[in-house]
C-alpha cells in the first residue's frame, strides 16, 4: 500500500522546481532517510513531499484520508534556527525583562499541542509522560520559548509534534544540538514509535507511526531505517534498502587542498591585537577570560553555579555538557551580550566588566557563530552583506563597506566555499550553506578570540571535515585564541588544549 507517491513530479513554479522530473514512493511499513549534500535539494524533496510546493498538472497521491498538513508533520532546522520567529533578536534570550508577557511559555505550547487532537485517553496521558520525563522538559514548563537553549528548542518542537499524533513524521537533521544522552533517547523513542503494530487481520505491516529522516551526516542514519533516497545537484535518486546503501559508501570521503587565509582587514589589524592583548611571549600568556565565582540566576533558576575560569591567550577550550546546562550562558558572558555580567566578577581581555568599556569595544575581537545567531538571521540580503556585517560587529549591515572591506569578504567566502553565493539572498539558501555563511562572517575580520557554538550543525560529512580543518589550522596562529562547543567529540580539533563540562544544576 502506497503511503506517498510521486510519479514525474514538477512543481509549478520554475524557482521550485528540481532538476529533473520527481519520482518518490513511501509504502507502508517504510521508514525513509533521505541523504545528501548541502544545497543538494532535500529540503525542496521534502516541500514536494508535504504539497507546500503543489505539482503541475497533478497532485502528490496519498493512502490516507484528511489534509496532509493533519496528517504529516515536519520538523525542520528552521523551527529552531531560522526565520519562523521575525520578532526574535539575538540577545533576547538574556534579557528576560524584555519578553512580552502574551508570549506562550514551554508548558502553554505543549498542551496547546496536546489538546489539539482531542484524544486525552490513558494511553496518550502516558506517553505525553513518557516524552516530558525522557526530554527533561518539566523545568522548562514556566519558561517563555525564547529562553530555552537550542537543544532544548529542539526537544520542545520534537515533542509539540509528537503529541499531535501524525501518521507520517518528517525530521530535519533530528539529531542536531542534542547532548550524547538524548540522542540516544531519541533513537530509541523512534525506534519503538517504528515498530510495527501487532498485525490485525492482512495487514501485517502497519506501525504507529511512518517516519523521514533529512540527514546531512550519513553515519546517523538510523537501524529502524528501512530505506535510503540520495539526492545530489538536485536530482532524486531511486529508493535502495539502508543495508545497501551503508554498503556502497566510500570509507574515506575525498579531502581538497587547504586555502590560504586572507590577511587581516584593514578594519582590525594585528596592531590592534597587541594593544590588547600586551606580550605575546609564551611563557607569560595574557588572560583573554576570567570568570570568578560566576552565578547566573533567572528568577528560581540557577543556570551557573560560582563558577571560575581563567582561559589564556593562544589556548584552545573545548566546552561541553547536557543541554540546558548553561554552554551558551557562558558564552553570552564572553560575548558581553547577557546583562547580568555587570553584576559578576568578569574581566575580558585584561579589563573588569563595567569599568568604563563599551560592549562594542568587547565584541571587535571576537569571532562567534551560534545557534542562537542562525536564528536571528532573519535577513534575506544578499549573503556577502552577512559577511560583512562581522566586520562591524552587527546582526544586520547599516554601514556601507569599502571595497576594500567587500574584497576581504569574498576570500573568506572562498576559504569556506561558498563565493559563488555572494549575490544571493541570504534565505533562499540551505540551512547548511546559511551556517557556512555564518562561519565565513565568524572569521572575517580575523579575531584574536573565536567562539564556535556548535559550529558544524547541519553540514555535510565533507564539509564537516573541512571547516573542523579551518578552525584547526586558524587556531593555532600566533596570538590565537579558541572557544568551541559541541557534542560531538569528534568534531572538535586536534589543536584543543583544555577541556571544561558543565552539569545542569
């Protein structure tokens, strides 16, 4: 029985359309993942899939009755790091005072979720239990949605769907921004949702729920994985069986020659760094951090406990912990973007917090991309004035770059190999080429200090490999300091010197 079919599809606009004719299927009992590079087209498969791009002349046939928005529900990279929220900016998650009350907390969305189906029998009370216990989400209840970390959004937006008990589940990267425990959980929550039902008379092949996965990482495809559908340079390849397709992939992916780094901007110059930063002599490294028995507090909340922390010049810290545990707090400290620095006891790059310097004076040495940054990204200009705008320290570009400005931003685009988007806008592009945008923009003025918050989510295994080689050789130029998170040990660089976890408290 055919779930979804799709036979020589073409969407009736031109600028949605893939490179060839599409032809699709999810029988029942399937469970699909479909991989491939970024920019390749998965996202654009997937809006063919759901009907948000209606095909011409046809329609996408479906095996069940109802609105295919009632009866699949998608969960993209976006609901957690892209333009769905245009009111949100980047240090709102900080300023909780700054929050309008009519905001719906953590609690109000989930049983608005619940209560959409109308179903409130044993079974379901259990399961909504069953998720709420497993994601930790009973501490985030009374929380407004803009104060929850980016894992916690994720298990946030996972849940809602859940709840709403949809015949067909598409996820987005599914495992992006969640600690080592909850994928696991994760998978194992799928992987039970996957089972096939006890059979009831022919049809033997029925489970609770179809699911499809977009995965950019092609070694997290999943066991309950019944078949894969590749597409590259927009084109939809046929459906293999997952063992098949695990079978076929190539055991080392092919690595290009390293790019040169273009020469500071004129706009920060290494001069400025020694001003700073004093001596560079390696045996009397200057203090680029330091935190002295920092708490952290939001209402009944303690995010950071009296924690003290002292990062040099030149090292290199790789930062970790569960989600909620305060990684991004820390790093909102660092950035001068979380006001309750003023009250704690925080020097940045050897001068106290709230002794005369400006955030902006703070912000000229720092290279940063986050989670929370993609999501305030919510301009669609034209992706080099996102590069540039790194080199006036500023979510949007209100001043006018030289072209001298513009020219450094064209040779970090061509380090991370995404030049030939210059003129395009910046949302029309894939979530992992707006990440890599972002990451060209961390770098451009070539900073003293580089926070990267999970820098390598939703990219490819290529360009994964890439960038972590990036941040490696830029890491350990003169002078260079680096502050990294993520939850995978391997993607962090062979260059890190230190290690910190934080625990939720």
């Amino acid at each position: 029985m055919n779930i979804i079919n799709i036979s020589q599809g073409v969407c009736r606009k031109p600028e949605w359309r893939m490179a060839e004719p599409v032809d699709f299927n999810l029988s029942a009992g399937e469970h699909i993942a479909i991989v491939g590079p970024n920019g390749a087209g998965k996202s654009m498969l997937v809006d063919i899939i759901t009907s948000a791009h209606p095909l011409l002349m046809r329609d996408v046939e479906y095996g069940f009755d109802g609105l295919a928005s009632d009866n699949i529900k998608y969960i993209t990279f976006k609901d957690s790091y892209g333009d769905s929220d245009a009111n949100y900016y980047l240090q709102q998650r900080w300023n909780q005072y700054d929050i309008d009350k009519e905001t719906p907390t953590v609690g109000e969305q989930l049983e608005m979720a619940y209560a959409l189906t109308g179903d409130d029998t044993e079974e379901r009370r259990t399961f909504r239990d069953h998720l709420y216990e497993m994601f930790h989400l009973e501490p985030l209840l009374d929380k407004y949605v803009v104060m929850i970390s980016s894992g916690e959004l994720r298990k946030l937006q996972l849940t809602k769907v859940l709840l709403t008990n949809p015949k067909v589940l598409i996820m987005d990267n599914p495992f992006v921004g969640l600690d080592k425990n909850t994928r696991e959980q994760l998978r194992s929550l799928l992987l039970m949702l996957s089972a096939p039902l006890p059979p009831k008379g022919e049809d033997n092949h029925s489970s609770r729920l179809q699911i499809i996965l977009v995965l950019s990482r092609e070694d997290e495809i999943p066991d309950f994985i019944t078949h894969v559908v590749p597409v590259r340079d927009m084109k939809v390849y046929p459906k293999v069986e997952r063992e098949a397709f695990i079978t076929s992939l190539p055991s080392v992916s092919p690595k290009g020659e390293p790019i040169a780094f273009p020469l500071a901007s004129a706009s920060h110059s290494p001069a400025q760094s020694a001003t700073v930063f004093g001596a560079t002599a390696p045996n009397s490294p200057s203090p680029v951090v330091k935190l002295n028995n920092v708490a952290i507090r939001y209402g009944e909340r303690t995010i950071l406990k009296e924690l003290s922390l002292t990062i040099n010049q030149g090292e290199r810290w790789a930062l970790s912990g569960e989600n909620g545990a305060g990684k991004s707090t820390l790093l909102s400290l660092v950035c001068a973007d979380n006001p309750q620095g003023y009250a704690c006891d925080i020097e940045l790059f050897g001068k106290k917090r709230g002794t005369g310097e400006t955030i902006w004076d703070i912000k000229r040495h720092i290279g940063y991309v986050s989670p929370e940054m993609h999501r305030a990204y919510h301009y669609n200009v034209p992706a080099i004035r996102i590069v540039a705008s790194g080199l006036k320290d500023s979510i949007g570009l209100y001043v006018r770059p030289t072209e001298e400005e513009y020219e450094v931003c064209r040779e970090w685009m061509k380090v991370f190999r995404v030049e030939q988007f210059a003129d395009r806008p910046f949302l029309s592009l894939s979530s992992g080429e707006q990440r890599l945008i972002l990451l060209a923009r961390a770098f451009v003025k070539s900073p003293d200090l580089l926070i990267l918050d999970e820098p390598l989510h939703g990219l490819d295994t290529i360009r994964r490999r890439e960038v972590r080689d990036i941040i490696n050789r830029y890491s350990l130029l003169p002078g260079k300091t680096l502050i990294m998170v993520t939850h995978y040990e391997e993607e962090l660089p062979e260059s890190i010197t230190h290690k910190i976890y934080l625990k939720r408290q």
